[in-house]
C-alpha cells in the first residue's frame, strides 16, 4: 500500500541516544544509533521503499521521563521539541512532530503542550511511560490527581496522547529477577504500559474528559486479547470491579483510546484487535529504528484483512485522528514543489542576469 502514515517512530539526539544503548547487544549498538541519529538520508530512503509517505516523529525512551530533576526534564523537553521542530520543517510533507513531555511537572507539560500544538504545529504528544521524580521513591502514573488539570489542558487541545513504553523500576520488577530477558520489548514494556492504561481508564478521567485520546502501540499492548475478561471476570459474584469510573472498562478502550501496530506484525493479534476494538481505532506503525520498516510494511500490505481496512488503518484514521487532511499533506507536498519551482526560477534570474 502507498501512502501510508506511519506514528511510532523515533528518533534520539546526542544527549539521548545513550538511554536506548541497553536495547541492542554490542555488536548491534553501532547500527541502532546511527538509525536513531538520522532523519533525513536512510529513514527517508526506507520509507519511499515502503510505502510510507508520512512519520509523526517521537524522541527515544525513556529520555525525559527517567530525568527525576524536574528542571532538566522541562529543559530536555523544550531542547528535544525545539530540534524535531526544525527536522520537521526541512520536510514537512514527510515528517510531523509529537512531543516530548516533563510530566514530572504537570503546569510545565500542559506549557509545553500547548507551545508545541500551538507555536511549533505539532500534532499530539508521546510520552514514555510513567515519570521519575526526586523526593519521590515511587513511580509517577498520570492517572493521579495532580496531573488531572494536564488532561484538562489536552482535552482543550484536542490532541492526541501516546503512552508508550517502558521498563518498570528495578523497585518494582522482583517478578524479573533472575530473567531479564522478559524485560523490554519481549514482556515487561507491554505489561507496564497495559497496567498504566488500565489505571487511566479505571480512575474516572474519561468521565471528566471524555475528548481524551490516548493511543498505544504494540497492538494495544496486549489489552484487546484480555479486555472481556477484566470486566466479566466471576461474574456470579454479587460485588464486580470497585473503581472510580462509571463504566465498563471496555466502553473506555473503544471510545477513548487508539491503538498502532508498531512491532507486532501479527495478522492473528490484528484481527483479535480489529474485533474488540474496530479497524476505525488501529493505526498503523512500524516502531522504527528498533523495528524495521520493511518487516512492519511488507506484512501489513499483504495481511488478510480488506482494502477497505488497511486503506484506513494504513492512512485514513491517522489523516482523521491527527488533522493530516488530504488537504494539509497535499499542501506541503505542494509547498515543496513550489519552493523547488521558485528555486529554478531564482537561478534562471541568476543565469540571465550573468548572460
Ligand atoms: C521503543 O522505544 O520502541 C523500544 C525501545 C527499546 C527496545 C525496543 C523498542 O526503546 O521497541
Ligand atoms: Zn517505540
């Protein structure tokens, strides 16, 4: 399929591609940075190889969310939102931004949200996962009261939210001991992030804010093939889940939350997925540079599902969910080819001038 958009996609910079060295055993570090380093030459290359017309782009993880001095996260942020900016604007027919956030400062990250969405064009936020921050021996999940006024702020926006992964504190992951290979992408990002997301839906945010939009990757993390069961579970029992929210957790994951299919390239869990929560709600990704584009494309154009439905989770949701109208990808396209027109036009003045 051409056209595709593709939404979780990474990049690092030089002061964060180290948090992504302990992903990559050593003789494969050399290739994971210099894909993490690059935007413009092989990613570029990869995606008109594949298909993909368009990356919303993210920073690596955890990066800011593991910086437990709230100032150097407020700081990080801005830096990282600032350079995507300027990578986007070299190539904004093939590169949006979502931005990077210091949620251990939830004032600060609804600022910074709003100057992103606002001033910079980005089109949503990803952040990884839960945040550290000093004072505090434990690890910050957003579905706590003070980050409350912050979903306000994103609702308001009206921009989406991606929560994606990462590895538990060493505090919490006992039941990993001694298997560490379970941590990361096999099992522990998925477990934590299926957890964090359970805990926004059950803590009664999305009554308050039912706009919210949260999207997670990995093909919902595990959650589709497990959501029957966290709301039908002893059923005969006279007393059922006791949480703050007042519906069913699944009324929740289908109305207030998306999912992509980066690095689960899974016809079977995709389908599993499209039922539970419908092919208007997945989106594609290739979770680029960890994953390659190829793997991520080569089986989505040839899954076994309708065109109808990769047409949409390939291209059209994600043009619906982030406002990449036909209109706004044509005009940069456009914008592009008039700049090239203008250019040819300058140096024509030149040449004549000269002649
Ligand atoms: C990711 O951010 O998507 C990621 C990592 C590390 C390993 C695998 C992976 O940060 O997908
Ligand atoms: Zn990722």
């Amino acid at each position: 399929m051409q056209g595709k958009i593709a939404l979780e996609e990474h990049f690092a910079m030089e002061g964060t591609v180290h948090d992504s060295a302990g992903f990559a055993p050593a003789e494969d570090w050399v290739e994971l940075k210099a894909r993490l380093l690059d935007i413009h030459d092989r990613r570029l290359a990869e995606m008109d190889a594949h298909g993909i017309e368009m990356m919303l782009l993210s920073l690596n993880a955890p990066a800011v969310q593991a910086l437990s001095d709230r100032n150097r996260a407020v700081d990080l942020s801005r830096r990282a939102n600032d350079f995507l900016a300027e990578q986007v604007a070299r190539r904004p027919d093939r590169f949006q931004g979502l931005a990077a956030l210091p949620m251990q400062d939830p004032d600060a990250a609804a600022r910074e949200l709003d100057r992103c969405a606002s001033a910079l064009g980005f089109r949503g936020a990803l952040v990884n996962g839960f945040s550290e921050l000093a004072g505090t021996d434990h690890a910050l999940y957003y579905d706590r009261k003070e980050f409350w006024p912050f979903w306000s702020e994103v609702e308001r926006l009206g921009v989406p939210f991606y929560l994606h992964p990462r590895n538990p504190l060493a505090k919490d992951a006992a039941i990993y001991e001694g298997h560490r290979w379970l941590l990361g992408p096999t099992w522990a990002f998925g477990q934590e992030t299926a957890v964090h997301a359970l805990r926004l839906m059950g803590c009664g945010l999305f009554d308050a804010h039912p706009r919210l939009q949260i999207i997670l990757g990995h093909m919902g993390e595990g959650l589709p093939y497990s959501m029957w069961r966290v709301d039908n579970h002893n059923k005969w029992m006279r007393t059922q889940n006791a949480y703050p929210a007042r519906r069913k957790i699944a009324d929740y994951f289908r109305e207030n939350f998306y999912i992509t299919t980066s690095g689960n390239f899974r016809t079977q869990a995709l389908i599993d997925a499209m039922l539970e929560i419908g092919a208007d709600r997945i989106l594609f990704s290739t979770d680029w540079p960890f994953e390659n584009i190829d793997h991520a494309a080569d089986w989505f154009d040839t899954a076994a599902i309708s065109e109808g439905d990769r047409l949409k989770i390939g291209r059209d949701n994600a043009r619906a969910l982030f406002g990449l109208g036909d209109a706004s990808i044509q005009s940069a396209a456009e914008q592009k080819t008039s700049s090239v027109a203008m250019e040819e036009t300058r140096e024509l003045l030149v040449r004549n001038r000269r002649a």
